[in-house]
C-alpha cells in the first residue's frame, strides 16, 4: 500500500516554465524503501510513452520467459542424397530469433555442404508460422517504415531485417558509387546520386509496396556515408539470401524459395534437422533493447511472450500477456491502451504512475540486480550524451516520438533505491529544450534527496 507524501521542491518552479505551458506533462517520484510518493505532479494522466513501453517488455520478459530463455532456428532436410544430390527441400523453422546474423546463415551453408550436397532438386521452404502474418503493430506512421527502427517484425529474420546502403562520393559531378551489404538481388537499387561540392544532400528511401531502393540527390567529394535501410517481408528476404550463399558456394539449387504454414504439410513429411542456431540468452537480447533502444528486438520478445504463453505469436496476444503482468504490478488496465512493446506506437496510452508501478514491483522482486543493469546508465547507448553527472546513481530509459520525450528509471542515492516516470508530450520548442529540462528536474531531485537521507 502505497503512503502519499508529497514534498514541495524546486521542481516546481522548474516545470513552470513558458516551453512547457501548452504542453502536457506527468511526474512521479517514489521512495522504493519507504514505499512513499516523492513528488507528484499529473501523475495519473494518460500519456504516450513512446520507448519507456520497453521497461514494460523486457520486465514481463525477464519475470516471464527468464534470464536464459534462448531462441532456436534449425534447418532440416526431406527426401535422399544421392551422387551429392539432394532429391527433396531444405527446411528452415523459425522461431523469432531477431539477432539470426549474417554469419548464421553462413553455418547453415556450411551444414548443407557437409551433409554432402552439391545440388538441391527441390524447394527452400521457410517455415515462419511461430508468429502470425502481421508484420507491423498498430499505430506505426507509414512514413518511417523503411527506417532500420522501424522493421518489419517475422519468425525468421535475418541482419535485423535491414539492408546497408553504402555510399561513397567519386569524382566530381559524376555518379556516386552505391551498393547493398549484404549484396543480394532480393533488393533493387535505383541509383541517381552525384558527387557534390559541399554537404551532403542525400534522399533515400524505399518503395512502401517493393523491395526497390531509391538514392538520389548528392554527396560530398570523398565522403562515405551508411544508411539502413528495412526490407519487405523479411522471411523471403532470409530465404532468398539463403539461396545466393548457396549458389555462391558452389550448392546448385533448382527450386525456389517458398514459405509454408508448416503444421499440416509440415507434419506429414520425414525430415531429418542438419543444424540448430540457438541465440544469445534472452538477458544480452533484452540489454541491447533497453541500451540502444531496438524496436526490432522489443517486438519479437511482446511476439514470443503472445507464442509462448497464448499459442499465438501475435502483437494482441503478446499485449495480453504485458497486461496480465501489469495486473500483477497493481495496474487498473482498464486506463492502459496499448499496441505494440517497442512504443514506436502513437497510439499506446499510460501514465508515469503506471511505470512507476512497474518500477517498483521489480524492484521487489528477485530479478531486481539484473533488470537494474539492464537499464542505460549516463554514457551509455541511448544516454551517451546525457546525464554525465549522475553516473553511478541513475539507470533510465528514454523515450522520444516527435513532440515526445519520456524518462523513468532508478535513483540510487544515499544507500536508498527510487524510482521516477516523467512524460512530456505535445511540446512545441526543440526537444533539446524539453531534455535539458528533464535534467535540471534529475539534479534538483538528486540534491533534495541528497539532503534528506
């Protein structure tokens, strides 16, 4: 049960300033060892909490899945070798691996090649079905989807579902040199770039309906610049690539690459597993989440929490399980709306009391150490450049949308654990202005309950 002391500080007269007038803001302090309020201020208001939804995900998936839960992908084979070939599919089943690199695909050549075979009579069936269909949650603008942050969410994934466009200025007023890595013809690259004098000037983007790639306007002379770039349907994408490593080392394959439900065809056909990829513990794939703030990684752990607990690799089902573990933190869910578990979302809805809620039941909970040092510090990912005289007494996640900018975490201070939500929504000055504020509310926190303790 929650004690209500409100304390009178110079947070106030920091929050009454003429950049915030217009703009809708909520606070909330708790002392965790008192079980006491700090400081409140709109606390209970809904807001949009863009990334600080990832302190949600990867606290149901650490209570939920645990520190050690591990992802599979594995790749089998029907049918006979005979004269090194292969008279029947190779299978891939996918499991929602977001971190399936590059290299991996690499060992599942390397297991093909060893079974002996030089040549595949039949099909590279891809079996994604772990999670359902829907690549995309509600509430993603159609504007930024092929942003590397904003990929596409599938079973099977492969380079985080992106695609490095390189970009290098030649000679002066001639054509940029561009390419794809990983090389692959699964994308098509429409360059007009020119090498410039001056800054650069650089337009890309990629079709909404088509893996095609546009680069156009200039580049610098002698200036290299990466961008990535998210692909369409990133199952194919996986399955194709595939194939070219294949081809590329020296593996004939006559099919195609087709994707199948899997569980009635599936079922019925004798396959035999080559080769298993399993990933990194769920622990090092929440981290990166949390760290550098990777919507790809927080959608495949909302999809696997739907899969693992509902049977059904959904964003709805894995919400349901978000809310179910809300429930047990002491949220009325009925004033939490929510669509996705990375906050990319302009639709999600919640309060700073209910992250601070969040906050603290890990606090009192056994995962505690670990979901702590699973939060940014100052100078780390996304707080690298923020915060630097906090170092040792703050972990937080931030959270920015256009006209957004959230921050809740842990104090540390004077032997004693707090924690704080702060949400600032619909401003209009820069967002610098609304970060430099959040830090001067951090220090002025810091020195009263410096004092106090």
């Amino acid at each position: 049960m929650l004690l209500f002391l409100l304390s009178s500080l110079v947070v106030d007269s920091i929050l009454y300033q003429p950049e915030l007038q217009h703009a809708q803001i909520g606070l909330i302090v708790l002392d965790l060892d008192k079980d006491s309020v700090v400081y409140a201020y709109n606390h209970d208001k809904l807001l949009v909490p863009a990334s600080n939804v990832k302190i949600l995900t990867s606290a149901a998936a650490l209570v939920f899945l645990g520190p050690d839960f591990r992802y599979k992908t594995r790749i089998a084979v029907t049918g006979r070798v005979r004269n090194r070939r292969l008279r029947g599919n190779i299978l891939v089943f996918g499991h929602g691996d977001p971190e399936f690199s590059l290299a991996d695909i690499d060992s599942f050549v390397s297991a093909v090649k060893n079974r002996g075979i030089s040549e595949i009579d039949g099909d590279i069936v891809l079996i994604d079905d772990y999670f359902t269909e829907e690549r995309l949650p509600i509430g993603w603008s159609w504007h930024y989807l092929d942003a590397r942050y904003a990929a596409e969410i599938s079973a099977l994934s492969v380079n985080r579902n992106t695609v490095n466009v390189v970009m290098e200025g030649t000679a002066l007023g001639e054509k940029a040199r561009v390419v794809l890595e990983p090389e692959t013809g699964y994308i098509t690259l429409v360059n007009k770039m020119v090498t410039k004098i001056g800054d650069d000037s650089i337009i890309i983007y990629r079709r909404p309906d088509a893996n095609v790639i546009y680069v156009d306007g200039g580049i610098g002379y002698g200036r290299a610049r990466n961008i990535e770039v998210a692909v369409k349907d990133p199952t194919m994408y996986f399955g194709e690539f595939f194939r070219e490593k294949l081809r590329a080392s020296g593996v004939r394959v006559t099919g195609k690459c087709t994707r199948s439900s899997g569980d009635t065809q599936i079922a019925a056909t004798t396959y035999a597993i080559i080769d298993s990829v399993v990933s990194v513990p769920m622990f090092d794939i929440i981290k990166e989440l949390n760290t550098e703030s990777v919507n790809l990684f927080a959608e495949a752990v909302l999809k696997t929490l739907g899969a693992h607990f509902r049977r059904q690799g959904s964003f709805r089902a894995g919400v349901s399980i978000l809310k179910e573990f809300m429930r047990r933190c002491g949220v009325d869910t009925n004033f939490v709306v929510l669509h996705d578990g990375s906050g990319l979302s302009r639709y999600n809805l919640m309060s700073p009391y209910t992250l601070a809620l969040i906050l603290r039941r890990m606090y009192h909970s056994r995962y505690f150490a670990d979901f702590y040092s699973l939060l940014p510090g100052p100078g780390e990912g996304t707080m690298e450049h923020r915060f630097k005289e906090m170092t040792g007494s703050l972990r937080a996640k931030t959270g920015t949308l256009d006209a957004i900018s959230c921050l809740s975490g842990y104090l540390h201070i004077g032997g004693r654990y707090y924690c704080f939500s702060m949400m600032f929504n619909n401003f209009a000055c820069p967002r610098k202005q609304i970060e430099d504020i959040q830090e001067n509310l951090l220090k002025a926190l810091k020195a009263y309950l410096e004092k106090e303790a």
